[in-house]
C-alpha cells in the first residue's frame, strides 16, 4: 500500500469534525521519518504510527536551532479526489533552506514521494468541508548530541499531518497587521529567504506587541532603514495601488512564497500589471490617503489570501477599503481554492492528484 516501510498505528484515532478544525492543533495517526548519518547519507525512510521524539537533552538543534521546515497543504476536491498543492516547489525550497543551514541535500523526488505516501497512509483524514486541508509539515532538525558549534553529523527528516481549518480566527475577514521598524524580522544575507525555526521564535515577541494592540500579525520593514516592506512573517505582502499591483521583491530576506508566485502567474495570466519592486511604508500611507492603494493581502499556505482591512503604522491606523474584501482579492482567493479545491481550471497543474488506490484505509 505504500513504496516504504509501513508500521501501522495499533490505535488509530477519530479525526474531529471538519467544522471544529483551527490551524495545527490535531494531528494523524502516522509520520513518515527518515535518518541521516555522516558517511552514510539518508537511510531508512519509513513509515511509523505518530510518536514523541526522545532526544538528548545535549542534541545541537534544541541549542542552536539548526532546523529548517515547510508547509503545504492536501485537498479533499468536490469529486473526493485529494490533490496536493505544488509539491514539487515545496520540496524544492525545502533543499534550499536545508543549504543554507548546512543541513545535506535530500533528494528532492523522495521528498515528494514521502508527502504522497503519508497522505495516501491517513487519506481518511483529508478533511472534506470548503476551506479546509490537510496540512503537511515536513521538518528537518540536527540530532547529534554536541555542544560544539559546528553543522550536525545526524538529522533527522520527518513528515507530520494536521488536517485545519483557516489560520487566522478572522478566516477569509481582513486581518489587521502593524508596520514596524523597531523589530527586524531578517536582512538580506542572514536567513530571513529560508524556512528556519529561528525566523519564526524571531517573530514572537514583535507578534504578541502587535497583538496586544489589538493587530493580528506584524508587517515587518526592511532591516536597514527601517522603510521598505518586506513580509509578514507567516504571509507576503502584495498592494493594488491603481491600476497596479505592488509586491517586495525577493531581496534575500524575503520568504520565496509558493503562493505568492502562483498569484503572481495568475496575475500575469490576466493581464493585470505586477510590479515587484521595494515599497516603502511612506509610499503605501500616501496611496491610502490619496485613495489610490484600494486593496491590501498577504499570500501563504497556511493564511491562503488573507485580505489587510487594517494597518497600523506609528499609532495611527489606516482603514483599507472600509475593512472590507476588495474585487482582486476575492477573485485571486477564488482561483487560488478553485484550483486546490479541482472546481477551476488548472492549465499549470499545480494540483497534483494523489491517485492512490481505493478504498481508503478505514
Ligand atoms: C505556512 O504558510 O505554511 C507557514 O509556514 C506559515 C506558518 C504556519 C509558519
């Protein structure tokens, strides 16, 4: 039933009720691990019912955080086929976080080849309500127990599950994000373009000041001068200002989205004008105040598209667009679920169909 070894969890649990899922707090009955060891490579991926980690306390990635991980999601379409959202691209920028924490190459096909596997094992967890997925986590953490500060000579790669619903309470409502320049989220040349751990206990303290303040997420600014809009953390940023759309370029200190370079080829697809260019946080106040930025949203797995109704910037704070959902917005979102949900087209295929062999595993 599965290209890799399978041990089977003797105490399958009741996945919750679609309606009930919040982001990442459940988890399946199986993940898909793998070892790697100094001289010997990759080695024995396999198949296991969902357990704890017992690691030394010694092991280097609890000290210093050599961890990288992505996030991609598995679909329950209309048709009850799943489909996978661009895989490939997420293995891909798997390796390149792994290069740039020293962490050795996986094989990028095995990558793929172990979401799939897992997916097919916890199938029945696929989630089928609008606006749901099964979350796939794969992660990879240094395990050598050394306190030296050096790459490890062992990883370990695991692959988690978590079927969720929206990311933010405010689902599909526009969320409400703070500028700032005080916290700096990454520079270019540190490792703000890789999916590490350490970017996101980078985000936490920023994260609860602007919660405090009553904002759901932060839009960090450039690190030099503190002006630039770079990405929020857990979303990139894009702005209609005009007849445009404005998005960051990828300096190196931006996250390279999956999402964000979907839209960006829906956008082209459309004949819709992107610009990736540095914005400033001067730029988009004045655009607000001239009535000419009209729509604000940030791209992810988790966030999806996630309209801003709200910025704040210096103790004041900017309505955008009454708070509401604007036209290019929806219809991106629109697109975006249609093609993850197989309701529109998909001329790309980036939908990938799981297309194992039914009936699940009950
Ligand atoms: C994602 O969108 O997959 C993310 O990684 C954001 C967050 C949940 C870490």
């Amino acid at each position: 039933m599965t290209e890799f070894p399978l041990t089977l969890n003797p105490e399958p649990k009741a996945p919750p009720p679609d309606a009930s899922l919040k982001f990442g707090t459940v988890f399946t009955d199986h993940m898909f691990v793998m070892n790697y060891a100094a001289g010997r490579g990759w080695f024995d991926p396999r198949i296991e019912p969902y357990h704890a980690l017992a690691l030394d306390p010694a092991t280097c990635v609890l000290h210093y955080a050599q961890a990288v991980f992505d996030g991609l999601k598995a679909f329950r379409g209309a048709d009850g086929k799943i489909r996978l959202f661009r895989p490939d691209r997420h293995a891909a920028r798997l390796n390149r976080s792994c290069a740039r924490l020293c962490i050795p190459a996986l094989d990028p096909a095995l990558v793929e080849r172990s979401f799939r596997a897992l997916v097919g094992v916890d199938q029945r967890w696929v989630p089928k309500l609008p606006g749901t997925a099964l979350y796939i986590r794969p992660t990879v953490i240094a395990t050598e127990p050394f306190l030296g500060v050096r790459p490890s000579e062992s990883y370990l790669y695991y692959v988690i599950l978590s079927p969720v619903g929206a990311y933010y309470p405010e689902g599909i409502n526009p969320v409400k994000i703070l500028a700032t320049g005080e916290h700096v989220r990454a520079l270019p040349g540190g490792l703000g373009a890789a999916k590490t751990a350490a970017n996101y206990a980078a985000s936490l303290y920023p994260a609860e000041e602007a919660h405090r303040l009553g904002f759901t997420q932060v839009l960090y600014l450039d690190g030099a001068e503190h002006r630039f809009l770079e990405e929020v953390g857990t979303m990139n940023i894009m702005l209609k200002i005009g007849e445009e759309v404005i998005t960051p370029p990828l300096g190196g200190s931006i996250l390279a989205g999956i999402t964000r370079e979907s839209v960006l080829a829906l956008l082209g697809d459309w004949g819709i004008k992107v610009v990736e260019r540095p914005i400033s946080i001067e730029e988009v106040v004045a655009a607000i105040a001239a009535g000419t930025l009209t729509e604000m949203w940030g791209t992810g797995t988790a966030a999806v598209i996630s309209p801003v109704g709200e910025l704040g910037y210096k103790e004041k704070r900017y309505v955008i667009r009454n708070g509401g959902i604007g036209t290019l917005t929806q219809r991106l979102y629109d697109a975006i679920v249609g093609i993850q949900y197989g309701t529109a087209p998909d001329p790309r295929g980036w939908a990938k169909p799981l297309a194992l062999p039914e009936p699940a595993l009950a």
